[in-house]
C-alpha cells in the first residue's frame, strides 16, 4: 500500500499536475484552455465553466491540502478571475460555455456548470477568503437549490406531466458539494441537508431488489420501464458511493458506510466487462440495447473514480474484496489509460481498451478526475499504511 | 447488374418488408412501434414523430411506386391516424415522441419530425388522395419555412449572436422533400424554391478547397473554427448528393449531376476506413479529436445512402469510379450489417465492423433507410440493365 500510495502521489505531482499548469492557463484572456492534443497543444479554445469550476477548485484545494505553493494559489485565482467577469447571466446563472474572450456561447441551461462553479469559488475562499468568493459560492448554491426541481428550466423539452423523471446526478452531486461548501454554509444547514440527499441517493434511486442504482426514476420514485428509467451508469454509481462514504464518516455511521461498499461492489461486478476488462459506461437494467452509442466504451473518469472509492472502501471498512478488486482496477486503469510518451490520462477507450481519441481534455474532460482520484488514492492509501481499518 | 437489381428486390420483399410488417405495427393503439430486437420483439413501447412519419412515408411510396398492395396502404394509413390524432401541438408542431397510446412524451423542439410527417402525409395523399392528409402535408411544409431560421426555437440553447452557426441538414432534406411534395406544392413553387436550397448546399456548405461539406458553417457562409464548424459528416453529404443528382435529372442539368458524383466520392475517399473499411460516422476536417464518441462506427444509414448515390451516380454519368466503389461498399455492407439470423439488418457496428448493439430499430432507426435504400438501388440497377447511361 506504501508503494501503490507513492506511486499516485508522484503521479500526481510529476506527470499531470505540471502538464495542466504548463499548457491550459490561457495568459491573455484569462481562464484555462481544457481541449488539448495528447502532447498538451490547444486544439480549441471555447472555455466550459464546468471545467473552469472544477480547476479552480483542484489548485484551490492542492494549495490547501498538499502545499501552499504560491503558482496554484495564482492559477486558481486566474481562472476564478475570468469566470467571475465572464461567467454569469443577469440572473447568476453560469453559462455553459463562453469564447475565449469570455463571450457566452451556450445558455445557462446545464446546473452542472453552477454546482461546480459553487465548488471552485468555495474551495478558493478557503485560500483566498475574500468576500465575493463566499458570496459567489453562496449564492450560487442557493440558487441551485431553487432551480433544482426542475434543473433544466425553460431547455427541458419533457412534456409536462406524462413522464416526470427525476435524474440522479444532482442529488449525487449534492453529497459531495454539500460537504465542500461546509465552510460556507454552516454546519447547521449541512447538517438539515445531508439527510435529504442521502434519503434521495440511498431509499429513492438505490434499489435494493437488484443491488443498484437507476440514473432515473419516476417522481414518486418508481421505476420507469424507459430508456432513461432502465439505465445504469455504473461509474456514476461507483462514484456517489464514495461520497456517501465521506458523508458516513462525516456522521460517524459505519453502517452506512458498509452499505456503500456493498453497492460499490455489486456494481463494480455487474459493470465489469469480463471479455476485455474495464467497466462499461452505461447499461440497460433489463438487458436492452441502450440509447447511448458509447455505451461499451471504458472511460478515465468511471476507472479514477472506481479506484477512489475501492480504496477508502478498504480504509474505512476494510473489506478484503475492495482490496482485491483495487489492485485488478489499478492494473487496468495504468496500463490503459495513462499515456506513457506525454503528461496526462487518456480520456476515452475503445471496449478494446485503445485509445478512441488522442486527446487529454475536451468539453467534458478536463483537470479534475485524474488529479483529484490520485489526490484521494494517494491520501487513502497513506491512512492505511499508517493505520489499521478503523472497521473489520 | 442485373443480378445486383434482383438481389435487392428480394432483400426488400422477402426480408425487411415482412420484417416491419410483422412486428412493428400496434394492433392495439395504433401507430407503429419502431424498438424492435434482433428477432423483432418489442422492447420499448414510445412512439417517435420522426420514424412514424418516415414508414407511413415507405407504405404509401410502395403502394404508388412498387404494386397497389392492399396491406400496404392499410399500414400506412394507420400510421397517419395515430400521428393525426395524436401528434402535433396547438400550433400544428409536431412532438418528438409520444407515449405508446399517444400521450405527449417529448416537446417538438426537432423539425425533423415536422419534414418526415410533410413528407409521410405527402406520399399517402398521392395514394389516398384525401383532403386532410392534403392540409396536413401543406400546413407542415409551411410550418417548416416559417421555422427554418430558428428551427430549435425556444430550445436553441445558443446564446444569439456570438456565433450563429446554420446546420447542413435542413437545406438537405429540403432538397428531397420538395420533391417529395412537387405534387401538394405545385411546380411553380417546386421551382422557385429549388435553386434557393441547391444554392445553400452546392455554394454554401461545400467547400471547394476542401472538396467537402461542412456540417455547420457560420451565418455568413464562413468556417467556423471550432468543434461544430470543423465537422464533417461523410454519411449526411453522400446522401445529399443523390437528392442534388434527383435535381439534377428534374431541372435536365448534367453538369450538376457531374458535380454531385465528384463530391460524393471525395467524400468517400475521404471517409472511408483504410484499416477495417466502412465509412466513420464523424471527422473532423483538421483532424482534431471530435466530440462525438461515436464518430468511428459504422451506421447503416450511411453505407444505405452511399450505395443509392453510387448506383444513381454510375446510372446518370457512367462514371466507371461508382461501379467500382458501388462493388466495394456493397461487399461490405451486405458483410457487415445483414443480418444472416433474422430479419432487417443491423444499424449499429463497431469500428471493426460487429455488431454493437442488438436492435433492429430504436429511437433513431426506423423503417425507412433500408428498405428506401433497397428500392432505390434495386429501381437504379434495373434501368442501367436496361440503359446505357445518359452521359459518359
């Protein structure tokens, strides 16, 4: 475990940290470039404030965490700096997309974009605790709270009242951003908070009957015999459990967090493709072909985060299947998705497990998943060498 | 040829007609279910504007061009009856999908489902020549032309002005469409709007230094330099080019037809896959990495219309290069995407060219491209057994 932890922190530090600093800060107009060629070379410039959140977040959270090194402290605050000027609509809605001068490109219609952005100015008050950071964060939370019913708004193209759906992705997230944003929210309201989502993530979307979780669900919570009601994304699963774990130890509830790992588990075996290995990005609960045309693809974000969550699964309960399950996830992950001539990961395999596209970041990859999972391996495996499972 | 012309015949009316007319209509609610499995069974019950209108589209041209089936007509009309009580909204837009028994599932946020319902309505006028079928095909058309600047209306998720792009699709369909209602919209109209929509796609979206067609191109005609502007959809301007030779042979213009037969194998060498051979759904024409992780597979539709463009190419010009690749293609295809078990014919392959998904139909394929393509090829084969070639 010593290894394996020195082995993501070097990663992290040497490889993908340095490839992220040197080619995505954009000097002239501010905020950070995410399309890159596999050798880092902007391929586009189009700036997502989904990826933009999520970078101010990581440096912010690397100078708070790891080191006080003043060059992430300067990146975070560039980046939160052209999405502050930038970022919003008159309403405080974060744009999806903006030009690389900052002009916005794609309406507000994607919450994502806001719950990172939530993330991103947090995490830099915490470095940083300048005023407008806290109320940024703040008030963009509170509105994702307000538009959560119905988080697409006027671009929601369901017909009112035939087939209501509810999507498990802003619940998931809210574990996580709830946690994040403690600092800023109090306590209290994190405390009033975290029952709901996990009652939302673990009764309402979790389904005991087969063992997962169904990205959608009718209003009432039923099931959906839908495309969208029948489909499983099993790294969308693999990763909410990991924030349930923060969420049990946060609660003190090992009974929680066990539950979480059997979820994992069942999923990470359900998902697993056993001709060609890796985990499929999405499946139909009831063995029909799905909509997604990308559905036997393996993808770096489903193996990091799968890696995360084995490994505070064995710190936290010390379950000896997410050890054995670690090391078969960790083989697959480095020798597939890791580049061995440039920085950075691969993004996107074929079932085979080559590389579809060449690129490091995109419109939906960029300087997160990677460094955040070997920041969370790193520091998991580091508490286990040093300590026993706190749970046996 | 010949032989090639008596293969398709049978293809059409012994395997993918019975196909179609065995499993997809609904005895119950009428309309058709277009989610059919490898053997035919149903396995999602929603019913797509799109596909309804496309196969009450095929019927009905059967009926008028193949043999006045009784059963034909009768499929089609039922069709029409489930889309006329159930499919449009207020304003005569027709919903992307709808419930099993019709109730609304999906906005019509898509005018490709108004051009297939104009187009369906159209075709069974012509064999059922009743004056509503007559309004709704008309109302339709124009319904199109007042939306076609802003199609996605209040779904448009671009923020207006910063980079108004317009899409090769719509000028394209408008190409086939308008003579599909030559007889609903009179010549006079058929004929001033003609050049207007040869003009969009022969000046506009071709690219003369390229020798290809631009998915997206800015408002003004110019290239856009980002993930949209730089797509290039090899499948899409194949396909148009056998509506712009349709012009070509209405409006007597050789020359036009010439021009079609280059650009549909540019296109072709330019798409086709040297290592597994098929054509890639996706490219971009700088070569960066694409957004569509789809973008290497191989989908029926596009080796379909390639080979009624080759055919028709070959039969108009006697370019010898369009038997050759007609050949080629053909090999492929009828390798690759038929099915040898049961009926229809696979829509969704790998790069490698297997099977990626089990379905004969779904949300986006319906009874429409192989059975049209299957007539087109077997009608163009038989005339050049006949023929020699009008130009050479």
């Amino acid at each position: 475990m010593k290894q394996f932890a020195e082995q993501y922190k070097l990663e992290l530090l040497e490889n993908v940290l340095p490839f992220w600093m040197k080619n995505s800060p954009d000097e002239t107009y501010g905020g950070y470039f995410t399309c890159l060629e596999r050798d880092g070379a902007v391929y586009d410039t189009d700036k997502f404030m989904w990826l933009q959140g999520r970078q101010v977040w990581l440096f912010s959270m690397l100078f708070d965490k790891v080191a006080p090194r003043e060059e992430w402290r300067k990146l975070a605050e560039q980046g939160a700096a052209f999405m502050e000027k930038y970022g919003r609509d008159a309403a405080g809605n974060w744009y999806f997309s903006l030009t690389r001068e900052g002009q916005p490109l794609t309406q507000p219609y994607n919450i994502f974009s806001d719950c990172f952005a939530a993330m991103g100015f947090g995490a830099l008050y915490k470095i940083q605790p300048e005023q407008r950071y806290y109320d940024i964060a703040k008030d963009t939370f509170n509105n994702i709270l307000e538009r959560r019913n119905n988080p697409k708004g006027a671009y929601n193209k369901a017909f009112p009242g035939t087939r209501e759906l509810k999507n498990f992705a802003l619940p998931m997230i809210l574990c996580n951003l709830s946690l994040e944003l403690e600092h800023i929210l109090g306590s209290e309201t994190v405390n009033r908070f975290i029952p709901e989502v996990l009652h939302e993530v673990m009764d309402v979307f979790y389904q005991p009957d087969k063992g997962l979780i169904l990205e959608n669900v009718n209003a009432d919570g039923s099931f959906s015999d839908s495309f969208e009601g029948r489909l499983i994304n099993p790294g969308h699963t693999i990763e909410a459990m990991w924030f349930i774990m923060d969420l049990a130890v946060r609660l003190n509830r090992p009974e929680l967090a066990e539950q979480a790992v059997a979820i994992a588990l069942r999923t990470l075996e359900y998902g697993w493709d056993q001709e060609h290995g890796g985990i499929f990005y999405f499946m139909d609960v009831q063995g029909h072909p799905v909509q997604q045309l990308e559905w036997d693809q393996k993808l770096w974000w489903v193996h990091m985060e799968t890696l995360v969550c084995l490994a505070k699964g064995y710190q936290i309960t010390g379950n000896e299947a997410c050890k054995t399950w670690f090391e078969k996830v960790h083989a697959y992950t480095w020798a597939h998705f890791k580049d061995q001539e440039h920085g950075e990961w691969f993004g996107y395999l074929t079932r085979q497990g080559q590389p579809l596209l060449s690129l490091k970041g995109g419109k939906w990859k960029g300087c997160f998943h990677v460094p955040r999972a070997l920041y969370q391996v790193w520091q998991t495996l580091e508490k286990i060498a040093q300590l026993e499972p706190i749970a046996s």
